[in-house]
C-alpha cells in the first residue's frame, strides 16, 4: 500500500539525516535477542493463547477509539467516520476473522498420497516464522499497523512494530496500547524516523511485513536478502479504472469518487486515474461534478470548511501534489474541478482533469492524492495496450454491463485485485488474498492468507510400509520392471 515515499535513509548502511541513537540501536538489539526464546517457546502455543491475545488487542482498539478519532484529526483532520470506516473497523473485522478460524488454520492439513507415495501418510502443517518485523505506513496508520499484527499473533509470532513518524498522534497511541498489553518479548514497538527502520532492517528477522511504496519495497528486500528473510511487500502503483458505454454513470461516479477521495487521495487502492468511453465521457464528467459539489462544496472556500474531505498528510507532499498539478497544467491538462491549494493548511481540492499529455509527471507517478485524470477511448483494445504498457497495479476497476466487455479485461491485464462495478472493497473482503503482483506487491494479506505469510507450510510425510525398499540397491531386473510399471501410472 504505496505511501508515494522513496526515502533512502532506509537503505541499511546509510547515513540518515537523523540516526538513530546508539541508545536507541542497543534497545533494539535487546529487544530482538529477548524475543528470541519467547519466539522458540511460542512454536508450541496453543490457539487459545493465541487467540486471547488477539481479543485484548481487539478490546483496546475498541475502548479507544475516541483516541484515534482525535489522532486522526490532529494528523491530517481525518473525520471521524473515516477512522470508523477505514482504521478501526478493518482491523475489528480481521481479528474476528482470526478469532472464528484460528482452530482451523491450526489444524494440520491432510494429504492424499500420489501413487509415487503410496504406503505413506502426509500432512502440511504450519509453524510460527518466529521474530517478525512490521514495518507500516502513514496513510492509515492503525489498520495498516494492527491488521498485519492480528495475522502475526494468530500464526503465533514475536513482532517488532515500527509504525511511521509522519503521523505522531496516531503513531504515539499505538505505541500506549502495544506497551500496555504485551510484554516486549512478544511484541515491541520503536517509533522514531527513518533511521529506526534503517537498524531494525540490519536484523536477521524470519520474516518482515512491509506496507510502502515500491522504491521503498525493493530497498527491504534488498535487506531481507542479506539474510534470506522472506517477505511481504504490500506496495502501490497507478491502478487503472475503465468505464465503458454500458456503464451506470450515475453509480460509477459516485463510487469511483468515494475510493478515491477517502482519505484525500492517499489510499494505494485509489483510483489513479478512470478510461471512459467517448461516448458517455462527457455525461460521465457532469456527474462526478455533480457528486464532488454535493460531497464537499461547490467551491474552495466550502470544500476547505468540509467536514468531510481529510487533508494531505504534510507540507511535504501537499508540495509534491500541487507540483504533479502544475506541472500537468503548464504542459496543457484542463482542470474541469477543483484545482485550489492551500500549501499551509495542506490542502488540495478534490480535482477532476482532462486532456493530459503524454509527458506530464501524473502520467507516470504515483499520484496519491486527490487529482483525478480523465481520460477518453474508443476502442478497449488500446486501454489494455496502455495498462500493460505499466507495471502490474495493485487494483484495476471495471464498470460494465457488458460480460464480454469485463472478460475481455480480465483475461488481458493483470493486477493484485479488481472490482467489478465497485472500488477498493477487495481490501476489507477477508476470505480474499490482499496483495499486489510484482512492482505492486509481493505476497498476500488478510484472513487465511494473512496467517499464512507468517506461517511456515511444513510439509510431513510419515511412512507405514517399506515400499521405497523395493528401489534400494543392488537394482534388479524386478526393479526395472516397477520402475517401468511406475512411469505408465504416474
């Protein structure tokens, strides 16, 4: 879940602007060798001392939920139904999830023998990883911390959190909770910038789970690789969004807007930018007019005084938006909506844009932000020719009534997810594999698939009959007869 960050104090080895001190670098260091017996101890823990962990980490979320709406606003004025919706909520709906499958997660799973094996039993079971970093991002700082820690509790891991400094509130609550309700042995949080995600990544981890952007995403698994660490790598990119001359306009644009100015545009399943076909573009522009006046104001001055629209999360990247804005205008976008900014209360408008040129900087960066670029096609066959032209989004969403229309995309992009008729609802749908595929992600999350990331598939084959003895030297003819027997039935 790309943050649009490719900071390069993250490379291990780097002189950060500001290093973590040697202080802080040997509490890391203690933390992870004390979890180090706790990790080998929980290798044998039973699903109920599991799961009781995962329901008091639940009963916190939950009794301070008037914290996170606080913190929520005084990072980047997030409303509060917005905490509900996209922090408290997922991470609720994951650990009951957790709570109501863990016993059959456990539960080894049986393997029928192939014909090679016959005379054996076989089974696959999962094992903790052991100690486990959680490295999470600043868009939603909760969920995106919490939810990966429910699937690490639940597949019976240690874990060292480090959530992101550029939401200090909502950073300094989860660092309350985590050191009220573990001991650090079992679950440790370091806060603090970049140079803190620098030395935990210098550690020989079994696991690390990263939420980020891909430039980030290659950086941890460069540092992974060190020692052969497996990954997660929960990443981004620019996911496409087709809207086609069957398509309900009305329906469409209100949702597509809703995914993508939730959180102001600073969610990695967004809509990065919409297709539309020719015919219907322009009813299908007057619409999403009509929804961003009705949703946030008609005017600047009214969208700025929403409730509703959160803000960028910084000065930052209110600058790196604006720029992306500026830079598409000067070279000859039209903006058909919105386009105010105001740097010093880190606003951006809920923008529509039309008419962008091929070398404008939106066409090839992660927008992350609430800049919408619109463009119109005639034939879909050049839609699918200039998304395999990208790297594999992380979602891809389609608006259809027409089957053959929807199979056709299906068949003939690839993405981490799609939605048909709808957006970002792959995300908190939990019997589903959340993740990305190659520059977008690398692994899955979420339910099942989120025990299994931080789970080892041991594989176990116990033997009844001494088959195999019939293959042992000195070979025979007989042998040659069953060997040749074999590759008949196999």
């Amino acid at each position: 879940m790309s943050t649009s960050t490719a900071n390069v104090s993250y490379l291990p080895g780097a002189r950060p602007a500001a290093s973590a001190d040697a202080a802080q670098h040997s509490e890391i260091q203690r933390v992870f060798a004390r979890q180090r017996e706790t990790a080998l101890r929980l290798r044998s823990s039973t699903r109920e001392e599991r799961a009781a962990k995962i329901r008091k980490l639940k009963a916190a979320v939950l009794a301070a939920k008037n914290d996170f709406y606080e913190a929520g606003m005084r990072d980047f004025k997030k409303p509060a139904a917005e905490v509900d919706l996209t922090e408290i909520l997922p991470i609720v709906a994951e650990a009951n999830d957790a709570l109501r499958h863990l016993r059959r997660w456990m539960k080894p799973q049986r393997v029928y023998p192939t014909m090679m094996m016959f005379g054996t039993q076989a089974w696959v079971q999962h094992e903790p990883r052991g100690r486990c970093l959680i490295i999470s991002p600043w868009n939603y700082p909760a969920n995106l911390t919490f939810g990966p820690l429910v699937s690490a509790l639940a597949a019976g891991n240690t874990v060292i959190l480090k959530p992101s400094e550029m939401t200090p509130h909502t950073t300094a609550v989860m660092v309350r909770l985590v050191r009220e309700l573990f001991s650090e042995d079992e679950v440790a949080i370091f806060d603090g910038d970049a140079s803190v995600s620098t030395a935990l990544l210098e550690l020989p981890f079994d696991h690390i789970f990263f939420t980020g952007s891909p430039a980030i995403g290659k950086v941890v698994m460069a540092a992974a690789a060190k020692h052969l660490t497996s990954v997660t790598l929960e990443l981004g990119g620019k996911s496409p969004t087709i809207v086609d001359e069957t398509a309900d306009l009305k329906a469409a644009a209100k949702n597509i807007l809703w995914g993508k100015y939730t959180n102001n545009g600073q969610t990695c399943i967004a809509p990065d930018h919409i297709y539309v076909h020719e015919s219907v573009k322009a009813e299908f522009i007057a619409q999403c007019r009509e929804v961003l006046h009705s949703s946030y104001g008609e005017t600047q001055q009214a969208q700025m005084a929403s409730p509703y629209l959160a803000r960028v999360v910084n000065t930052r990247h209110t600058q790196r938006v604006a720029g992306l804005l500026n830079d598409a205008t000067a070279r000859g976008a039209k903006v058909i909506s919105g386009g105010g900014i105001s740097e010093q209360d880190c606003f951006v408008a809920p923008t529509l844009l039309t008419d962008i040129p091929a070398d404008a900087k939106i066409m090839s960066e992660e927008i992350f932000g609430p800049l919408l670029p619109i463009f119109g096609y005639t034939q879909i066959d050049q839609v699918i020719a200039d998304i395999n032209a990208q790297p594999k989004p992380l979602a891809l969403y389609i608006w259809s009534r027409k089957e053959a229309n929807i199979e056709t995309l299906l068949k003939r992009t690839s993405a981490g997810g799609t939605c048909i008729n709808h957006s970002v609802v792959q995300f908190i749908h939990g019997r589903l594999p959340f993740g990305g595929v190659n520059n977008s992600g690398i692994g899955n999350a979420h339910g099942l698939y989120g025990f299994k990331a931080f789970s080892h598939e041991r594989a176990v084959v116990r033997n009844r009959y001494q088959i195999a003895s019939l293959f042992y030297p000195p070979y025979t003819n007989f042998t040659r007869r069953i060997g040749a027997l074999l590759l008949k039935l196999v």
